[in-house]
C-alpha cells in the first residue's frame, strides 16, 4: 500500500512539474513513447552500425527521394489515422504492432508529438 500511494505521489508531482512547464501532458507522453517505440528505428541521427541513418530512416530517405524529410520528427503531417494505420499494419520491414503493444491512445500522444 505505502508503495502505491509513493506510485501516485510520484505521478502527481510528475503530472503538477509538465503542467507547471506548460507543456501538453499528450505531448509529453508522444514524445516518451516515440523515444522507446518509434525512434530506434525512425529517429534522427546515425545507426549503431555507423550507418549514416537509422533503418527506418533510411527506408524513408530512399522511398521518398528527397520530397519529404525522412526523419519522422522532422514531419508535421503524420495524423493519428495515418499513423495507426502504419502501426497496426507494418509497412515493409516494419512490423505491426498489437493494440497490446501500442494502445490507440499511444498513437495519438505520438502524433500530437509529431504536430507540436
């Protein structure tokens, strides 16, 4: 018991510290979620092989040829319906993802990330 009231004390003050920075607690959370789900393969920077882009950057580079930025978080234009239907259904070398790995909810703080 004393752990779970910890748990929420905890969340709160988590909760009270984005409210007091003024920041979108949706936003907050897309961007924790796209930092473990989604940046491994589609974020910015080098891959772990000193490959100049990460996979799923690199798969974007060379489908879109320069006509939009690779790097997700370099996109406003990705809504939660374009978005889910990526993630539900894989594209390529990406997988799907489960509602039980990334809830629709999940989806929609990445997208509100991707605007912000």
């Amino acid at each position: 018991m004393k752990l779970l009231l910890a748990t929420l004390a905890l969340v709160g003050a988590v909760s009270l510290s984005v409210a007091a920075q003024g920041e979108d607690p949706q936003v907050v959370h897309g961007r924790q979620v796209f930092e473990r789900q989604c940046a491994p393969c589609h974020g910015r920077g080098p891959g772990d092989d000193r490959s100049e882009m990460l996979p799923g950057t690199a798969a974007l580079a060379h489908k879109y040829e320069g006509r939009l930025p690779a790097a997700l978080e370099d996109r406003t234009d990705l809504s939660a319906p374009v978005l889910t239907l990526f993630v539900r259904r894989g594209s390529g070398a990406m997988p799907f993802f489960r509602k039980a790995e990334l809830s629709d909810a999940d989806i929609e703080a990445i997208a509100a990330y991707l605007a912000d």
